[in-house]
C-alpha cells in the first residue's frame, strides 16, 4: 500500500517536472519565433555613411525622429516627411533623405516603436508640431507609405503631398477625393509588393497622381539594408534606383506650390 503511494507520488512528480520543461520549451520557440518575425534590417555602409553631417546637410537624431536639415534649404521647396518599411530600421533611408536635404529640402524620418508604423502611425504630430512654420508632404516606404496615407486622410488640411515607394494606399488611406498631389514609384523587379493589391489601390489615388517605373529596380533598393527575403533580383544598382527616386521626388516637388 506504502509502496504503492511512493510511486503514484514519484509519477506526479516526473509529469510535474515533464510539463515544466515542456512549458520552458515552449517559451524559448516562442521567444525565437517573435525574435526571428521582428528582427529588422538594419542601414548598410552607405546609410551609415549618410547618416553623417556632410555636404551642407546637418544630420541629427532626436527621440522620435532622424533630421536631415540642408544648410541652404530651397526657398519654397517643402520640407518631407518619411515613415519607414516595416521592420526596416530609419537610419536605412538615410542616402534618400541626405540626397533630398541636398536639393535644399528639409528631411524627416519618423522613428517608429519595433520599426513598425501600424503601432504608431499618428508620429506625425509631433513632428508638424515641432516645425509649425514649414510646409509638408508626406510619403512612405512599403508599409511606410499606406500608414502615411491614412495619416493624411486624417490630416487632409495638414499635408501638401503624398508619394509612395513601392507602396499603395488601402481603403482606409484613401486620398483619392483628396485635392492632393499623389506620386507613386515602383520598381519593375519588386517581388515583395502585391500587385494585386498595387492595383487595386491605385483606385483610392487621386486621378492625376504620377507614375514612375523604375526599370529593374526591386523593393529594397529604395533603402540601404541589404536583400529583403522574397524580393527579386535587381538589374540596376542601389546607386542607380537611388538616382532615380531623387529625380523623380526632386521633379515632383517642383510641381507643388
């Protein structure tokens, strides 16, 4: 009977300590998961080159935003506002932005909480709050650009512009009954981007927004972060897609009064 008792005692005890193990377990996989899913890509040497203070543009870093403010700015040029890809760290779009500061246009890159901005995407306030004197427009990378569309359909009256890189708005963001000037840049070897979707938001822009194609560019090429899993080969180089993102914003700009 004793005996008996020892043992039932001993078996509660293995099965006690099994599903403590089986719990650990379970936690470490799901630590690695969420770790591995929310790991982001992070600036390569020429983003971090460009986060450097340099030919006439003054870089500097506050809480919740990365400022690249020329020197010289343009007269009437407007100043930009950037939110990033998801899970794409901002100092990765720091060669767009020294590029943009150089042509004299005031450059901001949000900061947003685990590189996300679906967590945050009203960051624009305080960053129009901190610059009440300058004129905005307000553009994206990726997720970047949808979260700055629904920004600006919330703001219609706060923004003079709205750009997308390789990006679209959604229902939600749609801007297309807004009297807003709208630019959306792609690259044809994108294999990150849903066309389907591409597509279909093309109808929640406005009627007059602007295309450009960027022959053999892909989705990461508008930073500098390295391959992105899934996208496609590029044929053109990271230099090259840069260029062309500047002259097409750079032309764009220039049309807004």
């Amino acid at each position: 009977m004793l005996r008996n008792r020892y043992n039932t005692g001993r078996k509660k005890r293995g099965i006690g300590k099994f599903l403590l193990v089986l719990l650990a377990l379970i936690v470490i996989g799901c630590g690695y998961v969420a770790w591995k899913l929310l790991t982001p890509y992070g600036p390569q040497e020429a983003a971090q080159a460009a986060m450097e203070t340099s030919g006439g543009v003054t870089v500097s870093e506050q809480e919740n935003w990365i400022d690249f403010k020329p020197d010289k700015p343009k007269a009437t040029g407007k100043s930009i506002l950037f939110y990033p890809g998801g899970l794409v760290k901002p100092e990765s779009y720091a060669p767009l932005a020294h590029e943009l500061a150089v042509a004299g246009h005031h450059t901001i890159i949000a900061k947003m909480p685990v590189n996300l901005a679906v967590i945050k995407p009203d960051l624009a306030d305080d960053i129009l709050a901190a610059y009440p004197e300058e004129q905005f427009v307000m553009g994206g990378h990726s997720l970047g650009g949808s979260m700055a569309a629904r920004y600006v359909v919330a703001h219609p009256d706060a923004l003079h512009g709205i750009f997308f890189l390789a990006s679209y708005p959604d229902e939600k963001g749609s801007v297309q009954k807004l009297d807003i000037p709208a630019l959306s840049i792609l690259g044809t070897n994108d294999e990150v981007v849903n066309m389907t979707k591409y597509q279909a938001g093309r109808m929640y822009l406005p009627p007059d927004t602007v295309y450009y194609t960027v022959e053999g560019g892909n989705h990461a090429q508008f930073g500098d972060y390295g391959h992105q899993k899934g996208d496609g080969e590029p044929s053109i180089s990271e230099e090259d897609q840069l260029k062309q993102t500047v002259k097409t914003l750079l032309s764009w700009l220039d049309t807004i009064k």
